[in-house]
C-alpha cells in the first residue's frame, strides 16, 4: 500500500506520544470527521465555532484509521478505543506536518496571494500544469492559518508541482503562512479595497500582501501586476525582502508576462500574449479579461518553474469557471431560454466591477435584460457607502436594465439607482430568490453577487432548481 506518511515519519514530525496499536502508515489527513475515509487520520483541531474533539467517535465510526488529539482533551475523550497520536496542540502539531512534508518535497512551489483572483489564479495553475506533471493543491479555498498547513500535510513526496493559496484580513497573517510553504514562485494578483475595513488604507494592504515575498525560497522569483495602482510599492517590498528575480505581468508596455491583444466573446475569449519573449495566442476557456489577466501570471510563474508553455496554453483552452466563480447555466423559461452567471461565492469592489463587465460582454436574448443580482460587499468599513453607491455608474455602462438587492449596505445602491434602473429591493437573500425565481423571463441574463455570508448562493440553488438546464 502506497502511504501519505508512515507511521515512523508521521509521530517523529508531529512529536507526539503514540497510544494504543498504530497502523504502518495514513493515507490521507481530514479536519472533518463527515468526510473522513478509510485509512486517514483525523486531526481534532479547534476551530472557532467546534471543537473536533467532539467528532473524534464519528470520525473512527467513519473508518478514521488514527487520531490526533490533544494531551488536555484526553480525559473528555473518555472510553473511546482507537489509535492515537498525542500531542499538546493539534494545530502546532499539524503546522510542525506541514514544514516536514515541505522539507521533503522535490515539487516547485507556486504560493498566490491578492486582494482579488487568487482562487481562480491557484484553480488555473492546478489545471494548466496537470498537463505537465503531477499537481497538488487544496480543494477549496484553504488559505488561512489552518488550511495553509492543512493543505501541506497532503502535499505527497514525489509530487511535481505544489500550488498555495495564501490570504488574509489583518496584517502579519501571510507571514507566518508563507514562510511554511517556501514558494519558489510568488504571485500577488491585485491590490484593491478587500478588507479594507481592518486597514488604514491601500498602502497597509499591499505591505500586507507583500508579506508572501520574505518567505521565498533562495533565488525564487516575485511575480507582480504591473497594472495594479499598488505596483511601485509591491516591488519595493519585494526587494526589501531580498528577492533578486522579480517580473511582472499585465497590459503595460514593460510587462515582462505582457497582454497583447484581446478578444473575448460570451462563453470565452482569445489571448494574445508575450511571455519573455515568446509570443503565445492562447485560447481561454472562461469569459472575462480578468481572467485573461490571471491566464498572463499562470502562463508566467508556469514558465518560471520549467513546465512545456505549449502544453500550458493549450491547457487554458479547457478551463472552466467554478461554482459561483463565474459559472454559467442556460435555464429553460417559459418556451425560452435564461443565462444565470453565477458568481455567487463573494464579492469586493474590484470582483465586482470585473463581473459588471462580464455582464456587459454577454447579450439578453430577444426580449430579455440584463439583470444584475447584488448583494453587500463586507468589510469596507467606512468606505462602504461609497463603495456600494459607486457600482451604479458600471451598471449603466453595461447596459442593465434590472436591479435586484439584498442586504443592509446595498440600501444606498437601491437609493442611488431609483430613477435610472428598474430596482427591486429584498431584505434577505431568500426573499430575493423567491422573487427572482418569479420573475425571470426568456432572454434573461442574470449576474449574480454577493460576499458569501450573504447566502446568494441560494439564489442559484433556487433558479436551478425551479428551471430545468435548457439544451
């Protein structure tokens, strides 16, 4: 049987004290005792609302082969018979996994950070150089103090490529993160106003992400957006930490990853790109020039860590957009057909606004609306009425003609729109759904956005289900 981690290898980094008859090695490493399978340990970490403690017999009932628990959590633990490695804290111990898989990994590593993109830069990645080797990255988006370690622990030995997730709402909070990763490559995305609410300003968000480069692996290499307004900054700090090797990417003339040219349609676009001199035409299987924006750092950090750019451009041509990333679905309604954009999984000022243009790019059908589905943008603090009430002006430039809002903070957007845009206004998500799914007609293109702790992803979950997927 092939193991994530033999036994031997697993108690000396975790430093633990064995317990009971241990297996010869896990195959994997869960934190959810629902989903844990056969052969894997589980890890009881406490999170900030449960304990896995409390799901340590669930997870053996699930064919949890080894627990990891806590040498203070033992008594609480009572008669529950099972292998066990224990330890004095399950997170430290799963950060102290994490940098041993590190140490022992051959795969260059790419670690992706920004105040927008970075999900859709690590899924690109992911996608893109599984075409060139084997790949590992997390699942979703395990970017944070738990999930960055998390993500390590799983990174298997021979893997050819490791890709990293890294985020934060505080400063500090990337340090710590990346210095375990030790990327080969860094890439920062953007810089925009995203959580802006625990920051004095743009400046304090960019030293923030610039955080990503002092973790470097010696002669790594800084890959910045040389079209972000922070850019002067981000390369500065970059030097600061003693990168030596540091390129860019964007539309500007002295992009070292450069967009030449691009032409986008509904269901995707063409990029014409130079990277490091070689010229690519690269065919992008999602819509958007953000995420032509994103392809240009994938194809460069691909570049930097020796994968076939043939293979890489070609490989752009499948991508997809995830779930509430921009996928779409075409519904059947009333004899007709509706488009539903799917962008429900968060939103911020600059996703919002590149989701705004990909509203515009994509043409009702004969009869039919464009029809934007809004719902708050969180953590803006004081810049949050500006911030809702300045999407009006975008929204009008798209040619949308429909408004339906949701949530507290979008009451200023409502108030803004009255008179130029036909706005409906609910207190909840579920009370827009409901709506929603009463009142879409043919033609319809519908875009729907919200930060992700307002639930708009019902509101797909709703029109999905009311409407069959047309053909």
């Amino acid at each position: 049987m092939s193991y994530l981690w033999t036994m031997s290898d697993l108690v000396a980094a975790l430093r633990g004290r064995p317990m009971g008859v241990l297996p010869a090695g896990i195959t994997g490493i869960s934190i959810d005792s629902r989903s844990i399978e056969p052969g894997q340990a589980f890890f009881a970490i406490r999170g900030d609302r449960v304990d896995g403690h409390d799901y340590a017999g669930v997870a053996i009932a699930n064919g949890a082969a080894l627990l990891v628990v806590s040498e203070g959590k033992l008594p609480a633990l009572g008669r529950l018979s099972a292998p066990m490695i224990v330890v004095e804290d399950v997170l430290e111990a799963m950060v102290r996994l994490g940098c041993a898989a590190r140490d022992r990994s051959r795969a260059k590593i790419i670690a992706v950070t920004g105040s927008v993109g970075k999900t859709t830069t690590k899924e690109m990645l992911r996608h893109v150089l599984s075409a060139c080797g084997s790949v590992h990255a997390s699942p979703a988006s395990f970017n944070n103090h738990w999930g960055v370690p998390l993500t390590l622990c799983r990174l298997p030995e021979n893997t050819d490529f490791g890709v990293f997730e890294i985020g934060m709402n505080h400063p500090d909070e990337i340090r710590p993160l990346v210095k375990m990763v030790r990327p080969h490559v860094a890439i920062i995305t953007a810089i925009a106003p995203v959580h802006i609410g625990h920051f004095r300003d743009l400046d304090e968000i960019a030293a923030a992400k610039a955080e990503i480069f002092e973790g470097l692996a010696p002669g790594g290499h800084a890959v910045i957006n040389r079209d972000t307004e922070k850019f002067t900054a981000l390369e500065l700090a970059a030097q600061a930490a003693g990168v030596e090797t540091i390129h860019t990417f964007g539309s500007h003339a002295r992009a070292d990853f450069r967009m030449l040219e691009f032409a986008p349609s509904e269901t995707g676009s063409v990029l014409w790109a130079n990277i490091a001199g070689q010229t690519l035409e690269v065919p992008l299987g999602a819509p958007g020039r953000h995420i032509a924006e994103n392809a240009l750092a994938v194809l460069g950090a691909a570049s930097l860590v020796g994968a076939d750019l043939g293979r890489v451009a070609e490989a752009l041509s499948t991508v997809s957009a995830e779930k509430g990333r921009g996928r779409r679905h075409r519904l059947s309604v009333g004899g007709g057909v509706a488009t539903l954009i799917d962008e429900s999984y968060n939103a911020n000022p600059a996703s919002m606004r590149a989701t705004i243009a990909l509203l515009r790019e994509t043409a009702p059908g004969e009869g039919g609306r464009r029809i934007a589905v809004l719902g708050d943008m969180l953590e803006l603090g004081a810049l949050s009425a500006d911030k809702h009430k300045g999407l009006l002006g975008p929204l009008l430039d798209a040619g949308v003609t429909d408004l339906w809002l949701a949530g507290a903070e979008m009451a200023v957007l409502r108030d803004a729109a009255e008179g130029s845009l036909n706005v409906t206004y609910r207190d909840t998500a579920d009370a827009l759904a409901a709506f929603a799914a009463a009142s879409i007609a043919p033609g319809d293109v519908i875009m729907v956005k919200a930060s992700n702790s307002l639930g708009f992803g019902r509101i797909v979950a709703r029109l999905t289900e009311t409407f069959p997927a047309a053909s």
